[in-house]
C-alpha cells in the first residue's frame, strides 16, 4: 500500500463519512470498492473531528462555558458527518428495541421514521458526550480538551471497520454488503491507523498513558460486546449498526476520559 493509495482513500472515506466536497479528481478512474476505503477511516475521522477540536480550544481559551462550549462542538461534528451515525445509532436501538425477531428488527431499522427507543438512544448519546466533554472542558488545559475530539474519532472509526470487518452483511442486498466488506487486512491497518493516532493526540501533550489506555480497553470492550450482540440478534452487520458502533465508542471514550481526569 502507498503513501498516495492511502490519501486517495483518506479523501474517498471523507466523501463517504461527512459532507465536506472533495474534487472529482479523488474519484476519476478510481473504482475502489468502499470496504477497501474503509482502512483509512480512522485518519479521515481525525479531520472531521478538527473543526470540532477547533471549536473547544478557541472557546476555551476566552473561558466560554464549558457546557456550551461541548455542545457546540457536537453540533459542529454533527453538521459535518450529517448526523450519518447518529441515523445508524436511533434506527439500530429502534430495531433492537421494537424487534419481534431478527426480520422484524432489521423491516424497523429499515424505516426512516424515529421512535421512542431511537429518540432515547440519541438524547443519551448527545447528553452524555456532551456531560463528558464538558468535563474535560473544566479539567485539562484548552490543547489537550480540544486533541480528545480526534483522539475519539479515531478509535471509534476503528472500531466499526472492526465491527463491520467481522459480520456478514445481515442483509444481501443492503447498503453495506453493496459496498464491500472490508477485508481482514483492511481491518487490521484501521486498528494500527486508530492506535497511531489516537497517543498522538492523548499522550504527547500530556505524558500519561493512563487516558489512553482507559480508551483503549472501553474502545475494544464497547466494540466486542456490540458486535458479539449484533451477531446473535441479527446475524450480521448493517450500514446501521456500523454507524452504531461509532457512536457506542465515541460515547465510551468520551466517558472514560472524563473519568480519567
């Protein structure tokens, strides 16, 4: 793999994970499946959470409330991924939550309309990492806060090309198993990609290894119960539970660094 194979698939996972515009000269005769993309997900979450991360250093440094400033810097993220795990997080616990078996779960996770149990999982998800954010706010200086946004996009983009890398698509002809499923060596770069850069971003700035080895075992923990769970109630992955990995993972780390203070 080269240095330019791998920025052309950093720039392809942006297209895919966010609404940023990339130029068709990313795209132009390169018919690259998106399981194959999927191993750079990890470094294009890092640039998605960076202007998030800008959000809380700027904020911070004029002593903005530290609640606001968290908020704000999740609204951000969430205008720039549109929403899209947020969506696979709601319609995953709507299917969970209200499926009879496992066709019932996957016809409601189907359904673009949210319901109780989708509507609760987004409340947590938002109130909980903005609570964490928030406190990380209050307890590290403004550098170190604003590195943890990457530092979580990171693991929790590694994480789902984990979840995805290691379940058949539940559905054949859903939107995942139409793009390919990444290969164990895909896999395996997006895991070293996430424990590349997430130090960089926990460690260096402060020399403690004890955030980052909280978010780690959250990270891995989160991703393998999940995972473990989708597998003996559906069978198999979808492009929602794919989402719903991230979010889980994001929701752990932010949690744990925030207990880690």
């Amino acid at each position: 793999m080269g240095a330019k194979d791998y920025a052309g698939d950093v720039a392809r996972g942006l297209a895919f994970l966010s609404r940023i515009p990339m130029p068709q000269s990313v795209f132009d005769g390169a018919d690259v499946p998106l399981g194959r993309v999927a191993r750079a997900f990890p470094a294009a979450g890092v640039l998605i959470a960076a202007p998030s991360a800008l959000v809380v250093l700027l904020l911070s440094l004029v002593g903005a409330d530290a609640l606001m400033t968290a908020l704000l810097a999740l609204g951000v993220q969430c205008l720039i991924t549109g929403a899209l795990h947020e969506d696979g997080l709601s319609d995953t616990a709507d299917g969970l939550g209200g499926g009879r078996d496992r066709e019932h779960a996957l016809s409601i996770m189907k359904d673009s309309r949210i319901g109780t149990y989708g509507a609760i999982a987004l409340i947590l998800s938002l109130g909980l990492r903005a609570a964490a954010l928030a406190a990380l706010v209050r307890g590290l200086p403004p550098l170190t806060a604003a590195l943890t946004l990457p530092a979580a996009a990171a693991l929790s983009r590694g994480a789902m090309v984990w979840h995805w890398a290691n379940l058949p698509a539940a559905k054949a002809d859903g939107v995942a198993a139409r793009a390919g499923q990444p290969s164990a060596a895909d896999a395996k770069i997006a895991l070293v990609a996430a424990l590349l850069l997430s130090p960089a971003a926990l460690v260096l700035p402060t020399g403690r290894l004890l955030p980052f080895i909280a978010a780690v075992l959250v990270t891995a923990g989160g991703t393998l119960m999940f995972t473990a769970y989708i597998r003996r109630r559906l069978s198999g992955h979808t492009g929602d539970t794919i989402g719903a990995t991230q979010q889980i993972c994001d929701i752990a780390v932010f949690c744990a660094l925030a207990l880690s203070v």
